[in-house]
C-alpha cells in the first residue's frame, strides 16, 4: 500500500476506485466498504483508494474539547486498511481552510482531477464538504456532471453490521471487551513502548512492564485487569494486563502495566502489542500486597483459561 501525505504527492493510479472517510477503528462496518471497493477494483482491473483526514477533524474543529478518543492511530489504522486490501491511502491534513472547501470543491479538486476517479463508493451516513453539506444524495443529484460512477452503501448493510465506533467507545469504556471486539472484528490493541517502572510486582511474584501510549487521543479502555495477548519481537505471550492507579500501593497517576506469563528478559525500550481478549475484574484496593499476591494467582489462573479457550 502506498501512503500519499497532501494531494500534492498523489500519482496516477489505474482505474481509481476510491471511498473516503474518517474510518476509525477500521469496524466490521467499515469493513463492508472496504470489501466492495477491493471487489469493484478487481472486476475493472482497478486500484482502490482510500481518502482519510489526519488530524481527526474533531480535534481541528473543536479544539477546545479535549474528550476525543480515537480507536486507532495513524499507524494503526494504516496496518489495518493494508490488511483490507487498500493500494493507495490518501491522506489529507485536516486544517481550518481545508474544512471551508465546499463539496463541489472537493468533487472537483480531489476526486475528479487528483485522483481522477472511476468509480466512487460511499456509506450511506458519509458527509463531506463545508459543513458537511456534501452527501450521497448531493452527488446523486448531479452524477450528470461527473466523469465517474458512484454507488452507495445502503443503511440496510451497514444497519445491519449494527456497529459504529460509538458503539465500540461505550463499550471499552464500560469494559466489555468482548462486544467491541466482536463489533471490531478483532482484539482492540494498544500499541507503545515499554518503560521503567517502580518494580513493586517483582517483590511479589509478578514482575510487570509498564506501557507508554505515545498519543494521549488514543482511547485507553476501563481501569480494571485484562486477559491479554502480548507481541514483543520475541514472541506472541500470554498475560494479564492492569489499567489504573494501582490503589493497594496508594498510587495516583494512572498507568497500563502487563505481566507476560512464561517469559523472561529486559524489554526496556521494546516496542509492544497488547491484545485484549477479556475483562477479568475491575481495580480494588487490598489490603496488604499479600492480599494482591493471592488474587493476582486467582487473576492469571482465570486468564490462561480464558485465553487458552479463545
């Protein structure tokens, strides 16, 4: 997959078959949209593009909120739409004049004479444009004008997917990983890098390694302890995972700590990539470490049945 930053990069493509979107999370829901366009592409002997925003316009248009929560990173979300079968990803900077283009300016100016478009494919609910005056029935109205073919996602398949990323925000916020998971379609992950910590699980039997997620907008799910799959470069672990502000050692900054079962070394410095299967409990305060020692025993026993039935 190629990756364009700003239209000025973009090069010809054959046969364009192009959709446009935030697609945050990269959902089953969007996942319908992708499919289409890799099956129209395919059957014209084309390439499909895909048109995103970076920054997430809420963060440009509303900079004053600060409660934005996004499924995915950058990063993220281009390994997923690599996956999907996406060629060219196009993404455009999200800026106060680019948010005052009219739609017929970005018909006109991106998708007929940068991209040059052969077929365009939209879901139903898809704005675009100042406002977001710019809809499916907005193009529809004047396809005569166009030099390309479009089509639209109905309500009825993507209604039916029952999934939106709202949808799967609510549900890691209120730790049911297992209905965002099935509405992602996948384990939801948390991407950064490992860092030192204060060590305190070594005294007990479970060292952990505390997580950096270098990108404050990206969505951390509940504080609570997780059945969780691990990939460092050594491997694929299992593990536990604990998001929150560890209570029994009276901590107060809230932090994402995993304990790898089976595994031993330094992963300093290491980037990871934490899966998270299932919500084991939520964050208590014990009243001794050793009280925390006997329920993080209870804690992995639940996780490696869990994991080892997924």
């Amino acid at each position: 997959m190629k990756i364009y930053e700003g239209i000025e990069h973009f090069g010809h493509v054959k046969n364009p078959v192009v959709t446009s979107g935030t697609f945050d999370g990269v959902h089953l829901g969007h996942q319908k949209i992708l499919k289409r366009i890799r099956e129209i592409a395919d059957e014209i002997n084309g390439e499909t593009v895909l048109i995103t925003y970076w920054p997430h316009p809420r963060l440009v248009l509303y900079p004053d909120e600060h409660n934005l929560r996004l499924l995915s990173t950058f990063e993220e979300k281009a390994k997923l739409l690599r996956e999907f079968g996406i060629d060219h990803l196009l993404t455009i900077p999200f800026t106060k004049d680019f948010s005052e283009l009219t739609s017929e300016q970005f018909i006109k100016n991106i998708i007929i004479e940068t991209i040059q478009t052969r077929k365009l494919v939209i879901g139903y609910d898809h704005r675009f444009g100042k406002n977001r005056e710019g809809s499916f029935e907005f193009l529809k109205a004047n396809i005569d004008q166009y030099s390309f073919d479009l089509e639209e996602i109905s309500r009825e398949d993507v209604d039916n997917v029952g999934v939106s990323s709202t949808k799967i925000r609510m549900a890691l916020e209120e730790g049911n990983i297992e209905i965002a998971n099935e509405f992602l379609g996948r384990a939801y992950e948390l991407n950064g890098i490992i860092i030192k910590g204060q060590q305190l699980g070594r005294s007990i039997g479970f060292p952990t390694a505390n997580i950096h997620i270098p990108h404050d907008y990206k969505l951390i799910p509940c504080d609570g302890a997780y059945a969780v799959e691990i990939k460092i470069e050594d491997g694929i672990f299992q593990g536990m995972l604990n998001i929150g502000i560890r209570p029994t050692v009276n901590g107060s900054t809230r932090t994402i700590e995993v304990n790898l079962f089976d595994f031993e070394g330094d992963l300093y410095d290491s980037r990871v990539c934490v899966k998270l299967k299932s919500y084991l409990r939520p964050e208590i305060k014990f009243t001794g470490l050793e009280a925390l020692q006997q329920q993080l025993k209870k804690d992995k026993e639940d996780a490696i049945r869990i994991l080892n039935a997924s």
